[in-house]
C-alpha cells in the first residue's frame, strides 16, 4: 500500500472534440485504470457527411490490460454514446445509474452489443470499488434525471469529478444535488476538484428547471388551442412537467417522435417519470380531442429537417400537422451551429398561422449548467488542492480557471488542459506528464475512422467548386488519342447551359495534347498534367472556380482488354 | 393628376434571402417605378461554394422604360453591395446621402461601373423629386453613420419607409433621428409606413452606442497591455468612440484589415470620422510603442478565418501578432451562422494567453436596430393607415404585425409580405397584387445565376458522400469491354486504405456486365444503369454512403476517334 502512495495519479483527457474530457476522461493509478464516460459528439460543419464523432480509443486499446471498469455520470449522448463503438473494442464493465443504464441497454441492444460481465447498476450516494480505487456517486442536478458526479478515493488523494451539473435548489425531483457529501468531502481533503466550465461566462446562477414549469402552466392554461412542446427528448423532468402541468390544465399529452417516445417508455418503466393515469393518448386519439385539451410533446427542438415538429411545420407528417390557433412551445435554445435550422423552423411554424413562444425571456429553457455563482459555490464547497476546470471550450476553461484562482487557489494549482493532455498528480504537484493520442474519429455511414483529413479537405472542394472529370482513351501501339477528351461534371455548372463551355474545354485539352506531341503520349503523368493545367486554368479564367479535376486515362493496345489509369 | 390619383400604389419586395424587403423593393405609380435599396446577402450553408446572393433583377429588367430613380438609405452591404450588379443590367440613377456614396463609388471603381447620370448625393431632410414622387429623406440612427428613411409622396399617399433604424437618444455624432419630422408626417397623414422588423422579439429599448463607448473607456483606461478592438467595419461610430476613447487613454490607434482601413479612410475623408491629430500610426510603429500605448482596431469580428484578428490569433499574419497580455475587445455579435467560428477565434486568443472580453454583458456591442418599444414608438409617432412589417425574417414580421394590432391598426390593414410579393395600396384598402421574380441569384465566382438548385444538390451530395467514376472503354466492333472498368474516387473513403473496396466494386462491375450479356453491351443507358445499381448497392452494404456515382463509357471502332459518352 505504501508503494502505490508513492505512485502518481495520471488524468487524460480524451474525447469531446474541442471541449475538453467532456466525452472521455481516464484516470490511472499503478496498473489500473478507470474511465468516466465515453460520449460522442455532433460533427462540425466541416466534417461533411460525418454523422458522429468518437473520441479515441487507441489508449484505451493499448492498455486493454488494464481497464478495470467505466463509468458513466448520466444518460446524455455524450457521456454514453460511444459505449456500444468502446465495448467492439475492448472488454470492461460499466457502472451508471438507472436512467444512463437503461438509456444504454436500448442503445446495446440496437447495435447487437451485450453489457461485459461485472457491469452493473449504482445508485446515486452509492460507493462502490474498481480495482484500486473507491468510487463513490453523488447526486448532482442536471437536465435529465439521475445525475451524478464522482468522488475518486486513489492512493494518492481524493479527486472529485462535478459530472455536468448545476444547483437546482428546487429541482423537479425533490433531489436537491449533494451538498453535504461535498462538504464532507472537503472535511477528508480533496486532492483535486475536475469541474464543469460549460457556463463559466454566465455571471449568476442557472434558474432552476422549475422556472420552466411555471412557463408552461401560464401557457397550458391560457393557451385557446392546442400547445405543441418540443424539448431534448431526454430532459425528463421538462417532459415530467409538461405531464403534471399538461393534467392541471385538462389536456391530455400525445407524444410524437421516436426519441421521445424512447424517452418516455424507458423513463416511465425505470420509475423516473411519473405518468399520471390517463394522461397519455396516441396522436390520432388527440387529433379527435377538442384543441383546448390537447398538448403535442415532440422532438425537434433544434430544427433538425427529419424531426416531427419540422415536418409538421411543413405539412409533410402523417399523423399530425400545424394549424392555425396552435401555440408551438419552443423549450430550448439552439446548440452551436443550429441557430439558422430553429430559425427557419420558427419561421415556417409562424406561416402556418401558429403562435410561437421561443424567446428565451419568456422563460420556457434555462440551462442545465451551473453559472459562475454556483461554479465558486462547488469550489468553496470541495475545498480542492489542485482545480482542473473540464467540460467547456478553451475559453470556458480559462474563465474557470481565473474563478478558482479568485477563489484563493495557487495559480501553480490551476490546470488548464486540453483533450489529449495526461496530467500527473502527486500530493504535492501537478505537472503535465504528456500526451495520447486524442484525435477525432469521424463515423460516415458504417465506416469508422476511414473519413479523415484528406477525403474531409476533397470533400470540401467538392462542396465548393463541383467536380470535372476529363477522359480520353489512348492507343497504345499508335500511341494516339482514340477516343475523347470528353468531359462531364457534377455541382460545377448548370450542365444545360453550359455546352458551350464544354466544348471549349474539351478544345483546350486538345490544344494541349497537341502541344505535348504524340511521341509523349506515353507519359501518362505528363499527359495528366497537361490535361489539369490546360483545363483548369480555361475554367478558372471563365467561371473563377477551380473544380475538382480528375483526368482519366484509358489504353487500348493490340491485345485489349489491359487498362490502367 | 386626378387621373394619377386613381392609380394605386404598389409595392414589390424583392431582394433578402428570406428577410423581406431587406435587399430591394420597388414603389410603383403607373409608369413609374422608384427602387429602394439594392443590397447582397452572404449564403447559408447549404448554398454551398457561392460567394454572395444577389436579388433577383428579372422585374426591373422587364421594366427598364419605367425606373426613374434608385434611393440607398445606407451603406452597408446589405443594401447597397448590390448596385454595380444592377448597373451592369440597368441605367437607373442613384440618390445616397454622404457616406453611403462615398463607399459605393468605391467599389463601383472597384468594378469598373460608372455612376449614372443623374446620380447624386442627398443630405438627410433633403426633399427631392424621383418622377411622380416627392422624396425627403429623414435622419435615423443605426449602426453606421449618415443613414436614412425615406418618406415617399406618391400620387396615392403618403409612403414613409423607416430603413434600418433605431432610436437612439444620445447617438454618438450627436444627431437625434428626427422625430419631429415623423410627427409633422403624421399631421399630414401617412397612408402606409413600413417599418424595420428586425429586433421585433426583444422586449424594451436597445440601448445607446455610447453605453460601447463607457465600456471601451473602462477597458482602454484599465488594461495592463495593448488593446485589440475588433467590430463590423462599417460601424463609423463605433470606431470614432475608439479614436477618442483611445486618446483619452494616452494609446495610439493602428488599423489593421483591409475593410477597416478602407472604412477610417473613406469616413475620415468625408467628414463622417473625425480623427484625433496624431492617434493613428501604422502597425509596424505600434509594434514599437510601449504596450500600454496601444489599440489595435481589426477587422474579423464574425471569425472569418481570412480576417486580420482571426490569422493574429493564430500567428500568421505578417504585421502583428496576438500575446499573453493583449486585451482582446470582440464589439459584436455573431451573425447567425457564424456563431462556431467566432467561438474558434476566442478560443485561440485565449490560447495565446489573452484576456478576451466578448461577453454581451460586458457591454462591447448593442444592436443597430429598434427593440419593441422603439418599434411602438416609431408606429405611434407616424400613425399610419396601413403598416407592413419588412427587413426581417416571418417570425418577426409576425411579432411586429402583432405590435401594430395592439396599437389599435386594424387587422386588415396591417400586411404580412413576403419577398415576391406585390401589396397594392389605395387610399381605402391594401391588397396582394400578385408576384414578381425573387429568386436568389448565386454568385460563385465569376459566375451569375449559374449555380442553381440542380447544381447545389449536386453539390451537397458530393460534400458528404463523396464521387465516385467508374469508366470502360467498349469496342464498337466487338461489342467487347476492352478497357476497364476501373474505379477512381473523391471524398468517399481514403483511397490508399480502400484499395480492397475498390478491387471488389470492380469485381461487382464485371459481373453485372457479365450478367447484362454481351449482346447489350452496345444499349448504352441499360450499361450504366447496371454499372450504377451493381456498384451503388455494393458501396452502400460495405460503407452505407451513397457517393454521387458517375459511370463513363467510351467506345472505340475500326474508325478510332469518335466517342461517344
């Protein structure tokens, strides 16, 4: 025991492209090692056609041996959606509260994983051991249910990882985060304190979920129609109120979408979502209620072109659609980079004839991050030796950073990582102890990893400039063109109206050969070459693009049938 | 004239990308036609690779005998980076007060366009005559100086026209919008006002660009290095709270980004800035000066990755880099769309070690456009028969349309546009007139009109999934494959790792070419279309993309030489 007092903490951060540990995080001690979550995220607007993004697991890979066990803090996609791509590639048991663990069960079912042996349920306050280390949750509030953070017991100190979390004084749930674990904590000395820097430049504290109940009760209520809510389909105590409130009005809930419905089936079985008697009809049933008795809980929220509420919004849903005298209740602000999606959803609601409650001061979202009041509440609260703010943009972390140093942390205590850094925490210091392997790994349709750099960078020109291809067919023994240049093109030009230019490209790429002589027919590089700067510069001189180019060559020759390119 | 008074008024919305009326209308009176405004849009991300949108100019052309005059209210963009487009298609002269002209001659000399005859300069309150209507320009305040609207006396009644405005009360230049003018409208009966619905969903007043000034103040007194300002480079008045603010503070002021400094030079010639004797100094003797003697005003406040601030956070730019101890004052909001890429440049100034202040309640940007209760005002004030919300998206046009109701504008004389739209006025009653052309014309480079939707979905496909050509050459003769087939692809998958994939798809292509028989072999359409569907399949089951397939067939005979595609 002595020994492993002497050996180092290791933390690396891993997964969440751009906010960092948010998706992965490893902590090593000896020969064991503990993951916390294992999310994906969304791609960029540069990744083209990639569907999701996973963190790396390549250091995981590499010490197989000594995974002892992941944990996930909660149910959100990104702390749980890369478990099914993880458990492909390496064996280790997963530990998470109910909701997280039923959300994922779902999730492992769909893709054919089954949960390794040990895995197994905690509750929130719940300790538990993973190897050489005493783990214990606690309870934090968060927008979905069943939230927790961390409190690591390694040999070499305490760490408490906050999880994504905020201070609901009054949370839905009655389940008011664990203060007082916090401050025991401190009372045994915590070595480091890991916390959530999402919100680190909101000033005050995030309103509690509660706040939107009251919106949605006022709007239930008075409301002379029917009211379509749409919310993250997995923020049950939104949807739990949407339930309660959608009863005390008269109106029966009919939900719509198949995240949704996901939500409430596995919420409802689990116990956290309480269902009042009655409540809940099938949307055809709801389309006979009288308006004033009806509410629409639906996905969409960020505008999303597939979700229910878009296609409502367009006419072009089956079972229900938007109408005149609807409210359409909008209980979520747009992630970064949906702005202009929610927008034109909102518009086309409004050309329906709805009204549509969307700004954030009427008060149907608040966060589910905590504000910088209740960041310098978790930190007076732990009392840490060492801060590493996580789960935020380099900005957020910064800002964090600078609250715990106002807090009276030493600024040599103050860790500001980024995802692919390994800190080392001994008693008395921390140090930046190298790096691993953090890229992203794109996912395209089935393929994992094999949409990177280069097909990202084609992609791109493609979107941008289209794509021409040129080809041509060359005799070999006569070593001269037989057939071609022709050339066709995708998202270049309009292709009917642009026969002329083609013509004249092809002449180009005749000139070309030309000048390159017969004798140097043979040289396919250089046949290339002249190809792509005789026609590239024509094109760009004409349209100002530069388009994709690809020449291709063709050979025939006495005995056919040979091809090369 | 009683014959004129019969006519009516109509008014067509035209140009904005979806904000109505925002890049051009167009008044007409029988055989006159008066154009407000002609302005570009940057694209949305799915109009991918267009540089700019331009309003569709098909109306105007259909009625080049009618148009009389073409009045600009301001210099932004958004309303006047149209007109040497227009002028290329159209002789029409151009009224601008001051500064709106002087940055408009700029880039019309830029184009090699030449101003009209007729064309001249207007001062705000200026009356003059455009054919049958009598315009007098009012002052209004907005994020750029010398702006405008127009109250337009037609043979129908009297039209007032806010443009882009705001009522700011302690405007920078000291120039209050003339609210005495509006009332004395009022007093003469306005039949119509249109009225700017940007901000038409924020509750309150939007406050004074002097609150920027307090808060530069605060920041140029106060910080411990230099000061980087970044904002809009049309914003005239912002940049003179900079000059003064900056002097105030003992700093020296460089200007770095080609906008900018086109902006400081443009205004400070025409007398729209007044520069402080001595306070600006080139870049390179900034680098010279003591830190705490310096303001850097750049350009790249919506993150644009080319922008002077955005390549000085990433030490790239030649003149000037971004330090640990710079102050780094974002003066702006995110244009919706660009929201990721401004996060990206905060992030890296905070990489560098700078302080970054770009938090709305710091108080470094307000809106150039009216909230609420301005918009209440501005009806109240003009008191008009008729209203129509424009320069907004439908959701605030809805919001604004609702203000006006509550005013007491009876709900059949408050008309909801869109752009195509044509509303017909008489003195007793406003109705929809029909539609005219407004399309969004691309410009992608040199290029205008000719990337239309065929192009762009083209183009989307192939920014995510890729192209794939598959190509063989036939024997007209033989009816024989004789070359190929052979595979080349882009943005599908990396090729040096898919050359397995790319074997097998060939494979797939023999077969079905096998199985089509050689007697088909000549039925070019049922080859590709069994090249395309054996492929297709197959790169969809092993990869679940569907790359834009293009299948290539060229034939040689005894002839050579001809082909066919």
């Amino acid at each position: 025991m002595s020994k492993r007092k002497d050996q180092a903490l290791t933390v690396a951060f891993i997964g969440g492209l751009g906010e960092v540990g948010k998706n992965m995080m490893v902590f090593g001690h000896g020969d064991d090692m503990l993951i916390v979550d294992a999310g994906l995220t969304f791609p960029r607007d540069e990744d083209l056609g990639v569907d999701v993004v996973l963190p790396d697991f390549s250091y995981l890979v590499e010490h197989r041996d000594k995974l002892r066990g992941l944990v996930i803090t909660h149910g959100h996609e990104d702390h749980l959606g890369a478990v099914p791509y993880l458990l492909k590639e390496v064996e280790v048991p997963v530990y998470a509260t109910g909701l997280a663990l039923g959300l994922l069960e779902d999730k492992l079912q769909e893709q054919g994983v089954r949960l390794p042996a040990g895995s197994r349920r905690v509750s929130p306050g719940e300790k538990f051991t993973v190897a050489c280390f005493a783990v214990e949750t606690f309870r934090v509030n968060h927008s979905i249910a069943d939230c927790v953070g961390l409190a690591i017991d390694s040999p070499t100190g305490l760490v408490v990882h906050t999880g994504d979390f905020k201070f609901d004084q009054t949370p839905v749930d009655g389940k008011v985060s664990d203060l007082h674990r916090l401050a025991e904590y401190a009372q045994r000395g915590v070595l480091v304190l890991l916390s959530d820097s999402t919100n680190a430049d909101r000033p005050g504290f995030t309103p509690s979920e509660k706040q939107v109940g009251k919106a949605l009760d006022e709007i239930f209520r008075t409301a002379s129609g029917r009211v379509l809510v749409t919310t993250f389909a997995s923020n049950v105590h939104r949807i739990q109120q949407v339930l309660w409130f959608a009863r005390k009005a008269g109106r029966r809930v009919a939900v719509v979408g198949r995240s949704m419905e996901r939500t409430v089936e596995v919420a409802s079985r689990l116990g956290y979502l309480e269902v009042p008697e009655g409540v809940l009809v099938e949307v055809e049933e709801a389309n006979r209620l009288r308006d004033t008795g009806v509410v629409l809980l639906t996905t969409g929220s960020q505008g999303e072109p597939l979700s229910a509420l878009a296609r409502m919004a367009n006419g072009e849903y089956r079972r229900a659609e938007v109408r005149q005298g609807d409210t359409v209740v909008i209980a979520a602000t747009p992630v970064p980079g949906n702005e202009r999606l929610v927008a034109r959803t909102i518009d086309q609601l409004f050309r329906r004839g709805a009204e549509v409650v969307y700004e954030a001061h009427r008060g149907v979202h608040v966060s589910g991050h905590a504000s910088r009041e209740e960041l310098k509440l978790m930190i007076n609260l732990v009392k840490p030796r060492f801060f590493v703010p996580i789960h935020g943009h380099y900005r957020h972390l910064v800002r964090h950073a600078e609250l715990a140093r106002e807090l009276g942390i030493p600024d040599r205590n103050v860790a500001v990582a980024e995802n692919g850094v390994v800190l080392e925490f001994t008693p008395d210091r921390v140090r930046d102890a190298g790096r691993v392997p953090a890229e992203n790994v794109m996912v395209d349709g089935l393929g994992i990893g094999d949409v990177g750099s280069v097909v990202l960078r084609d992609r791109l020109q493609l979107a941008q400039e289209g794509v021409v291809v040129v080809f041509l067919v060359l005799d070999r023994t006569s070593q001269k063109v037989v057939a071609g240049p022709d050339i066709v093109s995708r998202g270049f030009v309009y292709v009917r109206e642009a026969e002329g230019l083609m013509n004249e490209g092809r002449q180009k790429v005749e000139e070309a050969l030309r000048r390159l002589g017969p004798q140097r027919l043979g040289d396919w590089p250089a046949v290339k070459a002249a190809v792509r700067d005789a026609l590239g510069r024509f094109l760009h001189e004409r349209t100002g693009r530069r388009p994709v180019l690809l020449p291709l060559i063709l050979e025939v020759g006495e005995e056919r049938g040979i091809v090369a390119q």
